[in-house]
C-alpha cells in the first residue's frame, strides 16, 4: 500500500491539492486542507482509495471525476472510502463528476462519519 505522508495545514488557492489517477491502494489520513477547489480528487480508474480523519475548509471537499473525459476509454472509480470526515464551508460534501457525453461509468463511495458545519 502507498501511504502520502501525512498533513498538518496545506492552504491552497484555487488549486485541487491531490489527484489521483490510474492509483490503486492510496490512502489519504490526517490531511487537513483549505483551498478553493476540490480536497482530494480520484480521477479515472482510481481504486481502493481511503481517506481518514480529514479536515476540509471553504472548497469543493472530494470528487470523483470528470467521469467519462476520454471516448473508447474505459473509466473506473471503485472502493473509494471516507471515514471521519468534517467539512467547514465547503461548496459540496462529496460530489461525482461526469462529462455529458458520456455513455457509462461506475463509481463507488463508502462513507462514515461526515460531519460538517460552520467553523
């Protein structure tokens, strides 16, 4: 398993701080993140991605997507897990992105634990 090191403070400014792509066994613990876009993205064919005890202030929180990006590609988002996860103003909790011509895609999100609020 691949562990990122983890995160005391990381403030970004209309950046997305992580992304994954073409990942399988990541984890995400500890991170606390404040920025102006997503926290934390899984990107196409993203899988068992688990994120823990995480902090996500005034962005978008995590996506998955943009789903469906590359025609004749196949495009696979699977065991994602979030656990332990406060959100403060954030735009979404968690959201999936998918692009409109899209045909098929497969995402799944396990999720205990949310919480979110005014700081």
């Amino acid at each position: 398993m691949f562990m990122l090191p983890e995160c005391t403070y990381v403030w970004y400014l209309l950046t997305t701080r992580s992304q994954t792509v073409y990942a399988d066994n990541i984890t995400f613990l500890r991170w606390i993140v404040d920025n102006g876009d997503d926290s934390i993205s899984m990107k196409q064919n993203s899988t068992n991605i688990y994120i823990a005890n995480c902090t996500f202030h005034t962005g978008l929180s995590f996506a998955m997507g943009s789903i469906g990006q590359y025609p004749g590609q196949i495009n696979v988002i699977e065991n994602v897990t979030a656990e332990n996860i406060i959100l403060y103003n954030t735009v979404y909790g968690a959201r999936v992105k998918t692009v409109r011509t899209s045909r098929s895609f497969y995402a799944r999100l396990f999720a205990d634990q949310y919480h979110s609020g005014p700081e």
